[in-house]
C-alpha cells in the first residue's frame, strides 16, 4: 500500500527539512485526508537556498509557515504531463501558482527536478525552491 504524501516524502529522502516543517506546522492531518492532492515539495537542497535565517523564522511563525506549505499544494492528482499543460493552479492556500515550461515544467520559480512520486492519496513532484508567495 503506497503511503500518504507526507509520509511519502520523508521515505523518499532529499525531502527531511520539509517533513519537519509540515510537523512543525501541524498539517500531518490535513495530508492524511483522502485528497486527492498534487504536492510540490520543496527538496532539502531547495531549503538551503532561503535566506539566512528565513527557515529559523518560519519554523518560529506556526501560522505563516503553515501558510507558506499550503502554498506547495493543490487538490487533484496531477502527473508531471497534466502539471505540464497547465498556466496555473490553486493551492490550498486559494492562490495560483504560475506554471511554465520555460526549461522544464516550472511553478512558479521552481524547477521539478523530481516527478511522479506516487502517494496513496496523491502524487509529490519535487521541486528546487521554496514557493514564498504566489499570485492572489
């Protein structure tokens, strides 16, 4: 049996600090509904990018970070293929993220440097940056 996306991701590796992020914000429950979902999930390599000191303060900020992550996921089970004919999609969070193909699929800034990770509930494609903030 495939296992929910969280639980999905930590398994998968390259995944650790966004594991600890949706525990630290309490949205385990929320990624263990039936969904379906499409997480765009920002790799250990992807958190390292931030600011100095940005991943400190979200961690300390319960509510934004939880904002934030809503914001690297939608509701659908969406293929890298489906993800790819897309302009935008809405997140959890109500905003859009822009998708493009300007080399290689892209939401928003961030490349999917890793696709189709199948979960019980949805799928997780890896991205290379953390999405901050999207288009309302």
């Amino acid at each position: 049996m495939k296992t929910r996306p969280h639980d999905t991701a930590r398994d998968a590796g390259g995944f650790r600090t966004l594991t600890a992020a949706i525990a630290a914000a309490g949205l385990e429950k929320i990624l263990k509904d039936p969904g379906p979902f499409t997480m765009f999930a920002p790799t250990d390599e992807a958190f390292k990018k931030l600011p100095p000191g940005a991943l400190d303060a979200l961690l300390k900020d319960k509510a934004k970070l939880g904002a934030v992550l809503a914001c690297h996921v939608v509701t659908g089970k969406l293929s890298s293929g489906q993800v790819a004919k897309l302009e935008h999609a809405t997140t959890l969070q109500g905003a859009d993220v822009v998708i493009s193909r300007n080399g290689g699929v892209r939401v928003d800034r961030a490349h999917v440097v890793k696709a189709d990770i199948e979960a019980s509930n949805g799928i997780i494609h890896g991205i290379d940056e953390v999405i901050l903030s999207v288009s309302t």
